[in-house]
C-alpha cells in the first residue's frame, strides 16, 4: 500500500506592498523642476532630465494615466522648436558674430521698432535661445514625470478637509470624460449604420445634443445620490474661525507668489526663501482651520512613511544643493554665449542632480499585469 498524498496546502495570499503616498511624487517632481529653473547649463539640464527619465520607466505603473509621460516629451520638444524658430525669424538682442546664416530682411514701419524679421542669426543667439528653452521643456518634463508617477484619483483623496469640495468635482469631471467619449463614438456609429452624416457642423449637432443630454441626466441622479450619503454638509464654525482661515489662506497666497517671484528675480534672492516658506506655513495653517468645517472620513488613507519622506527629502537636496551652486559658481551654471564657449559640467552640482535617483531604489516596484499560466 503507498502512503496517501498529502493534501495540497492552500497557497498563502501574499500582502501587496504599499504604494508611495502621491503627493511625495509631487513634490519630487516640482523640486527638480525647481533645480531646473537655477541652471542654463545644457549638460545639467539634460542630467535632470535623464534623471526623472529613469525614475519613471522602473517605478511608472501599468495605467492609463501612467502613459501622460510621452505627452510631456513632446511638448518640451515643440517649445524647444518653436523657441527656436522665434529666434531665427524674429531675431534676437543678444549680440554675435559667429554668423549661421541670412535671412531676407523685411522692412517694417518705425513704429514697430526694436522688432525684425529675417536677417542676420548668429550662433550666439541660437545658444542663447537653445538654453533658454531647454530649462523650460525640463520643466515640463518634471511636471510630466509626477503626472506618470502619482495616481490623480489617489492624490485627490489626499487633499486636505478645505479643498474637499474642489477634490470632488475634479474626481467627478475625471469620471464622467470617459462616458461622454465612449456616447459620443457610439452615437457617431450609429449615425452611419443609418447612413447619415456624422461630421461637420450638423454631425456635431445631432451627435452633442444626446451627448450632452445624457451627460445633464446622469449629472442629476449622481446629485441626487451624493445628497443622500451626506456630501457637502458642513460644520458649524465660530466666525473667528473662519476670519482667521481665510486671512492665513489668503496672505499664505501672496506670500508663495512674491516668495516665488524673488527666487527667479536676481533682486530677490535675499528676500525670496524666507517670504516663500513663511506663506507656505500660513497656507498650511490656513487650509488646517478650513478642514475643521467639513465632517468626513478617508476609507485605506495612504500613509506618509519613511519613503515618502526620503522621495521628498531627495528632491528637496537635488533642488537646494543646485541653488547654493548658483550662488556660489554661476559661471558653472550659467554658461556665457557672449563670448561663445562650450558648457563644462561641474562635478559636485552634477553629483547632486544624482540624487533624484534615490526613488528608483526606495520605493516598490510597480504591479505586474501579466497573468501566470493555469494548467
């Protein structure tokens, strides 16, 4: 007689890792656009942009919204171009003698002095013009990367209490896009099965009557469930209360703005960091008070764990190390393209732009969405 096989044991269900908290992304993401706007340096620039690059192809998720990378790409490529053409066709007042090319000039009336189309384009100028775009499509390539990296649904359950009402109509309008897309197609389907037209001025009319119809009905019954579950009450808070909020909210405001504007002013350099930090903490403060009016509960909130604290931290480094930088060698940073020379790259700024790789090693890697064979 052989012994009886033992019972297969039930295969253990493995706990899923935690996902990092979205605004960690973000703020990761605008403290390398940050970095960004301190240099002109081609090299560096291209170094940040390599860095996020990395960062997003080993932690971007399998989702739709992840695929918004390749959007931002080539939206810095168009302004790099067409930054580009406004300086060989409009001219530039950056002085050159190393001569690319000639345009036929166009003569214009005196009053449009200072203006010019076509002419002489100097390599000066297109240096001068390259760099400049090339910190903006940078930029644009951070905001892309926190855009493929944070969940936009997670983020707005992170809001904070004060901005609940502005959390609920962005998730309501992301919600009912796809709906309006999908009736319009079938709408326009049906319109040439029935061998009508269904493009052109009266395509559009008889497609976006329904459309917008469905999308009015579907408006009114989701209003009448979101009152029934209790959405938009709201506590009773003391006058003073909301004085006090709305005086913190307000000034926080203006302090960020004219924060902001001292950092990329060279005037404001001194004034720029404190201003910019105090209206942060006065804004906090303010959206703190506002959240005390709204009664609500977050179900599975995402936690804000030591990741999202290194995520932050290493983009915070990247972005402040760069500023000091700035300050301490601008001719490293900020190449001169009167004379023309050639960018170097400075070791230590390059060193700290390294930095931002630290979420492709601390954070868990995305879901697989590929299915196991069954047998």
């Amino acid at each position: 007689m052989t012994a009886p096989e033992s019972a297969p044991t039930p295969a253990q269900p493995q706990r899923p890792r935690t996902q990092l908290h979205p605004g960690a992304w973000w703020l990761w993401a605008l403290a390398l656009g940050t970095a960004a706007t301190r240099t002109t340096n081609p090299l560096l620039l291209a170094l940040l942009v390599t860095t996020s690059a990395y960062v997003v192809a080993t932690r971007r998720p399998h989702a739709p919204w992840s695929r918004s990378y390749g959007a931002f790409v080539k939206l810095a490529l168009a302004v790099l171009l067409i930054r580009l053409a406004f300086a060989v066709v409009l001219g530039s007042p950056i002085p050159g003698t190393h001569t690319v090319l000639t345009l036929p000039e166009v003569p214009l009336p005196d009053w449009a002095q200072g203006i010019r189309l076509g002419g002489r384009v100097t390599a000066e100028a297109l240096a001068f013009a390259l760099y400049d775009a090339l910190r903006l499509a940078t930029l644009l390539i951070c905001v892309g990367a926190a855009n493929a990296l944070a969940n936009p649904s997670r983020l707005l359950k992170s809001l904070p209490g004060a901005l609940y009402e502005l959390g609920v109509a962005v998730v309501v309008a992301l919600t009912f896009a796809p709906h309006l897309i999908a009736d319009a197609q079938r709408l326009r389907a049906a319109r040439r099965l029935r061998g009508r037209p269904d493009k052109g001025v009266r395509g559009l009319l008889h497609v976006g009557l329904p459309v917008l119809e469905g999308a009015l009905e579907r408006s009114v019954a989701l209003a009448a469930a979101m009152d029934a579950r209790g959405y938009g009450r709201t506590a009773e808070v003391p006058p003073a209360v909301r004085r006090t909020t709305a005086a913190l909210t307000l000034g926080g405001l203006l302090g960020v703005c004219a924060g902001t504007y001292g950092l990329l002013t060279a005037e404001g350099g001194t004034y720029g960091v404190p201003v910019l930090l105090a209206g942060l903490a006065a804004a906090l403060a303010g959206l703190r008070l506002g959240g005390r009016r709204t009664l609500r509960t977050r179900y599975r909130p995402d936690p804000w764990d030591a990741r999202a604290w290194l995520v932050t931290a290493s983009g915070v480094a990247v972005a402040a190390l760069l500023t000091l930088a700035a300050s301490r060698d601008p001719a490293a940073l900020h190449p001169g393209v009167v004379p023309l020379v050639a960018p170097t790259l400075p070791l230590w700024p390059a060193a700290a732009v390294l930095i931002g790789l630290l979420p492709a090693f601390v954070t868990p890697a995305p879901a697989s969405t590929r299915k196991e064979p069954t047998t």
